[in-house]
C-alpha cells in the first residue's frame, strides 16, 4: 500500500486537497483508504453515555459499532501509525496530519512563513491557500486542488512508495538510518524503496491470525539462528529448504 501525508496549519487547505486527491485517486480505480489526525481535546471517537461508550468503559479493548449505514472499530486509545495499518486494506492510503509520518508529503500553507517552518526533504508538492499567490516555492511546484488535481495526482503515483515499517530505531537500523529519514533520502533519490531491511530482505515471515507481524531484524536472526539449531540435530531434515512452522491456537 502506498502512501501519502498532507500536512499543514489549520484552514490551510488540507482537506481540499484530500478530498480532491482521493476523488482524482478512486477515479484511477484504486482503492482509497484515509487517516485523518485531528488534535483537539474535545474530540472523541464516540459519545460518552451511549452504549458503545460503556463497553469501553467496562474494559472492552476494541468496540465494533455497527449501525444501519455504517460500521466503526472503536480503540480507547491513541493508535500510532503503524498499529492502524493492519486495519486497512487499500491500494492508497491518504494521511491529513502526522507531519512526523514516515511518508512523502503535500505541505498546504497560507503563506510562505508557514512554508519555510514545514518544508523538508520528504516534501513532493505544495498545495493549500498559497497557490492562489504563487506557482512555486525553493524549486517545488504549487498545485491548486481545482486547476491542477489531474497534474498532482499524477506526481503522487509517481513520487509515493509502499509504507515503510516504521519500526522502533532502537531495534530497527540496519539500513543506516530510520524510517523518517529514510523517506525523505527516497523522495530525494538519495535511497530505494527497496534498501529497507526489515521488509525487503525478510528472512522471517511472522503471521498470527492471517495478519504479518513486523519483526525487526535482531529478532529475526534470533528466531532464525534458534530454529536452524533444532532442526540441524534432526534427522532428515534438509535446512537449506524454506521451512514453515504452524502453531494451532
């Protein structure tokens, strides 16, 4: 799944842009999936006092919440990114916030103050309130959601990449460098998609109930190293195989 960020202030425009790229993105008949990060205190996924709400409260770890015209997975916690991953399925998913994600982005911005505090190297585009004053910025084409969708969502498919692990950096660093940086070095063509250990060069594969466990690298050679050493003093058993190991819940 590939993946997109569009950051920016309030009221700069981001939701145009979202709306107007998911719209552009589904007419290409891909699957669209979307994240919007909201930062506001009064907000709440549901309403307190309904029953929903008490199943929570009672200790419920995930809610379903199915009505007549929709249905909501409900968590009492904040997600990060990659705990939300596992619960998409899409061919493009669509981030309004999380400047921090490790993802290419669109920076909205009234103003080229506001540029110069978000622009960095993980930047492909701009769009927001500011293409009504300018074409570019520092070299980086403005995009108006209305004028120029087709020509954005074009650069988008071909600037954006499937998500990196986003892994801890404390047990995830074998490509030099973490997975913030490591989408920016992409974007600018300092690196491949594909010089990301942890999920190109698997020697692991993890699943539990269908889904894939990320396991970083260390922990992978342990559980490699660990079942290797079993099997070797086993008779008949060909190690140079691929082998596979199921556990019955």
């Amino acid at each position: 799944m590939n993946a997109l960020g569009v950051v920016g202030y309030h009221h700069s425009g981001k939701t145009s842009i979202v709306t107007a790229l998911i719209k552009a993105l589904s007419e290409r008949s891909l699957r669209l999936a979307s994240i919007k990060d909201i930062h506001s205190e009064k907000y709440r996924a549901d309403t307190p006092g309904k029953n929903s709400a008490l199943h929570i409260e009672a200790g419920s770890l995930q809610t379903f919440a199915r009505g007549l015209q929709d249905t909501a997975l409900i968590f009492p916690t904040q997600l990060a990114l990659g705990e939300m991953i596992p619960h998409l399925t899409a061919d493009f998913l669509i981030i309004e916030g999380m400047k921090d994600a490790a993802v290419p982005k669109i920076v909205c911005a009234a103003s080229t103050s506001e540029l110069d505090e978000l622009l960095d190297d993980s930047t492909i585009a701009i769009g927001g309130l500011i293409s009504e004053q300018l074409q570019s910025y520092q070299g980086i084409r403005i995009f108006n959601f209305q004028r120029d969708i087709d020509d954005l969502a074009s650069l988008v498919l071909a600037k954006t990449f499937p998500i990196l692990p986003m892994s801890d950096p404390e047990c995830c660093s074998r490509c030099g460098s973490n997975c913030v940086q490591m989408a920016k070095d992409i974007v600018q063509g300092r690196r491949k998609r594909e010089e990301c250990i942890l999920d190109s060069q698997k020697r692991i594969v993890l699943e539990v109930a269908g889904k894939e466990i990320s396991i970083v690298p260390f922990v992978q050679d342990i559980l490699r190293d660990s079942i290797l050493a079993i099997l070797k003093n086993l008779k008949d058993t060909d190690t140079e195989r691929d082998i596979h190991i199921h556990i019955k819940a």
